[in-house]
C-alpha cells in the first residue's frame, strides 16, 4: 500500500498538471488508495462568497449524507511554488484527520431544527455580490449586505472549526423561516464565538510580537484612534455589527457616533467621528485597502457606515 501511495505521488510529479481541477483528481486518486475500499471521494466544486469558486475533496465514508470538503486551492499554490506532489497529499490527509471535521456531532441532528438550533450562527456578506448564494439560501438584508447562516460543527479556535452552510433545502427540513433561523443564530454566535475589540495599536503590536516569536516586547503605535472589532476566531468576524449591545458599548467608549469600516468579512473597524475625519477620507480608505490588501472571496463592501449614539442605528453614508 505504502508504495502504491507513493507511485502515486511520484507519477503525478513526471507530468507538471497545471489547474486546480487536474492537481484534485490526483489527490482524489491518492486518497482513494489510502482509505480503500467503503469510503468514496469526490472533486468537488463550489462557489463560495463573491462568487469566487474553490475546488476540493468530498470524502464520504458512507455513515451519512453530510461529509466534510477539504479545501485545495492553498495546496495547489504551494505545489505551484514548488512542492512535491506526494508530500502535499500526506499533507492534505494528515490535515484531514487532524482536523477531524464533524468529529463528536451528530449529523443526523442537521435535520432537525428543535436538535441543531443551538449550534446556528450567522454572518455577513456583500448582497450584490452573492446574488447566487442567496437565491438558495435563507437569509435577511441589512443595508447593502446580507445575513447567511452556517451550523457550528466542531473544531477548535487552534485547528479551526467545522461549518455545515445552511442552504433552502436544510431550511425546509426544519420548517422555519428566514426570522426564526436568525433568533436562534442571535442568541448562539457571540455565545459560541465570542467577541474582540481591540485598538490598532494593540493589533499592530500583537502581529510584530508574534514575528519577534515571543522574544522581547514590540513597540507599535498607530496614530488614529481606530480598533478592529471581530469574533475569537477571526472568522466571520464581521457579523459582530449584529451583536446585541456592541455598538450601543462602544458609542459610550467613544463618546458619540463612530464610522464602521467594513475591513473584511472577518472584521469590521470602528472609527469615532471625533477623530475629524470626514466620510470621503473614510470612505477613500475603505475602497484603497479593499483593492489592495482585501482577498476577493474576504471582500465585504465599499460603503461606509455610521452608528448614530442618539438614534441607536446604523446608517450607509
């Protein structure tokens, strides 16, 4: 078996493949052969936020209808860079059972609203842009953007965590409305995925530490009295703007109305207007950091928003 696996790898190697979809039928055919016979991999293709499609692997052991994907594109673009190839499908298989996708939740219960509605969240993404996502998903609007759901299916905040999308057809199996999904996902995703407020400085900070490695203190500042607001995980952070009671907090730590900066799906900025910037210069640098430093499937928006403190809302401006 182990030479099997290996010719495998080498074989791919003596041809160059040079797509996504021809690097996955290898790591298909790698898998096929380490698992053996009860257990069926698929290529898999889906479109993920702003339309950006990515290619994995669909491994089904036939103990339910629900299995996990393993992502590849990463993995293509490190074989692009030079890796082997019969390394990078020990790696992909070491991550999977590593990562233990589903391990200790019951897929069964993904049928069933009354079983699962403790572990639902949301987050948001750009309506414009997911227009196809939407079609087949239950989901509300908020302004220019749109609240999805997903089910919590384990991980870690070290290994990541496991995500089951809540499409149409799971909605109609439980028999509820796009509302009655988002209550249960109000009340579970802060307590799931907590919640970070932390100043730019602090941020900056933290990232020059952790290249120091720890050694010796970092100093970092930042002249604008911004701070990154986001979830625990750094995943799907943006959704934080629905928490109940966040902006209404940092109103109060701010004084008054505050700009919200749509950074990334994964985080949001908060900017009081008392640092004197005026919505254009906000508004400018949004859509520079956007074009520049934002991946396409992380891209959230190019509108800027304001908290009003008196009137206890959100405002595009």
């Amino acid at each position: 078996m182990k030479n099997n696996l290996q010719n495998i790898g080498k074989n791919s190697s003596r041809g160059r493949v040079s797509t996504v979809r021809a690097f996955a039928e290898v790591v298909r055919n790698y898998a096929e052969a380490c698992f053996g016979a009860g257990v069926q991999v698929f290529v898999y293709e889906t479109v993920k936020n702003n339309g950006v499609v990515q290619t994995g692997i669909c491994i089904k052991d036939g103990t339910g209808d629900i299995a996990p994907v393993i992502y590849l594109d990463g993995y293509f673009e490190e074989y692009c860079a030079g890796k082997a190839m019969d390394g990078l499908c020990r790696d992909i298989l070491d991550a999977y059972a590593a990562g233990k996708p589903f391990d200790g939740f019951d897929i069964s219960s993904v049928t069933d609203f009354r079983r699962v509605q403790g572990s639902i969240c949301f987050k948001l993404v750009n309506a414009e842009r997911n227009r196809e996502l939407l079609a087949g998903s239950p989901h509300l609007l908020f302004h220019d953007l749109a609240v999805v759901f997903y089910i919590i299916a384990g991980g870690s905040f070290k290994e990541g965590i496991s995500t089951i999308a809540v499409k149409k057809d799971i909605q109609d199996m439980w028999g509820v409305d796009a509302r009655t999904i988002y209550a249960a996902a109000l009340r579970n995703t802060g307590l799931l995925l907590g919640c970070s407020v932390q100043s730019m400085a602090d941020v900056l900070r933290e990232m020059a530490s952790e290249k120091l490695d720890g050694g010796c203190s970092a100093d970092a500042s930042f002249p604008i009295p911004m701070y990154v607001a986001s979830n625990s995980y750094k995943f799907n952070g943006a959704a934080v703007l629905l928490y109940p009671g966040l902006l209404e907090w940092f109103a109060d730590k701010a004084a008054g109305d505050f700009y919200i900066l749509p950074s990334s799906i994964h985080e949001v900025l908060f900017l009081p207007c008392s640092a004197g910037f005026e919505p254009d210069e906000v508004r400018s640098i949004v859509h520079e950091v956007n074009h520049a430093e934002v991946l396409p499937e992380d891209f959230l928006s190019d509108k800027i928003y304001r908290y009003s403190k008196a009137e206890g809302r959100v405002e595009i401006i």
